[in-house]
C-alpha cells in the first residue's frame, strides 16, 4: 500500500447500525484522576456487521502502516491495548456488550452530533448512551508509553432510539406527565 493512499477514516454504513453506550459528547470528562477532559463514546458493532468490520480492518492496516515510524520502522506484532475488542470476552457479564465488537472513540474538539434530517441534537435527551446510528472516526498510531492504533471521534448520526443504558428515568415518565400537559 503506497502511503499516500492510506485511509484511515471510517465512516459506518447506514445499513449496519452500531450502538452507543458511555457516551460523553456533550461535555468531556477525564477516565483518570487530573486527566485530560475529552469526548468519548464507546461504539458497539454487532459482530454480523461485515462491511464495517471490513472497513475497520482496512483502516487499521493503514495506521500502522502509518505508524511505522513511530515504531522505529517496524509494525509491532501485538499491541498492549487493541483498537477492536470483543464484548463477548471482555465484558461476558453485560448482555449489552453480548455479540459485539467495542470500539472506544475519543477527541478533544465537540463532535458533532445529527438526526436523519440533518438536525443538531445538543442534549442526551436526545442523543444518550443506548440510541442507534452511524459515526466517523479516525484510526490514528501512537507511541506513548507504549505503541499502539485508537480511534479518533469525529462525527455521528443518530437514526434509531433504544433502551437508555446506564440507569437513570426521564421525570415525564416517572411522574406520568405529558410535554403537551404543560402547555
């Protein structure tokens, strides 16, 4: 592959949906203690979806051809960290993660996030953690501390809504009132 025709972009098809879980892209949180705030989101993949595995694989390659000199000209047989992950072994208790493959997709800059008709959602009222669509991201190599290939977040589509993860109830709900009710 000639590096001036690595792509590392992703864009998942509208055919093969992926689900959202731990999103953060409304305000950007740190995993650690003093770390660095970022967008996140964790995207889900259901293992049947071929052509978004297929473009997955196809972008990886590019980035660690992409990274070989960072690793000193040579592409390491395995990483400490995998971009790819399986949710059947790694998360076997959470029937959320059961037939997945997981990505973790993070960035500094606010993705931006839009509905079928092109419309801006800007509250996870209406994009949360558990809804349905399509994302970009960027696979990316590094070397810090030690070397490896992540996704960069850059941009998703919501098409479907599904079950809220992570807990929480909507006040409409819990209190049995209607939007319309307050109008």
């Amino acid at each position: 592959m000639n590096d001036e025709n690595l792509v590392t972009k992703v864009v998942t098809p509208r055919d093969e949906l992926v689900r959202f879980s731990y999103a953060h892209v409304f305000e950007p949180t740190s995993m650690e203690e003093g770390g660095q705030l970022k967008y996140s989101v964790s995207i889900l993949i259901p293992k049947e979806n071929k052509k978004t595995l297929k473009l997955i694989e196809a972008a990886s390659e590019a980035a660690k051809i992409a990274g070989k000199p960072l690793w000193k000209g040579k592409i390491p047989t395995a990483f400490k960290h995998e971009l790819l992950r399986d949710g059947d072994e790694e998360r076997p208790d959470d029937d959320v993660y059961a037939g997945t493959y997981f990505i973790n997709a993070k960035c500094n800059n606010k993705p931006t996030i839009i509905d079928e008709k092109g419309v801006k959602l800007t509250t996870d009222d209406e994009f949360y953690s558990g809804c349905y669509g399509c994302v970009s991201f960027n696979i990316y190599p590094y070397a810090k501390g030690s070397n490896g290939i992540a996704a960069g977040l850059n941009n998703i589509l919501k098409l479907k809504d599904g079950t809220r993860l992570g807990g929480g109830s909507n006040a409409y709900d819990d209190f049995g009132i209607e939007h319309d009710d307050l109008f």
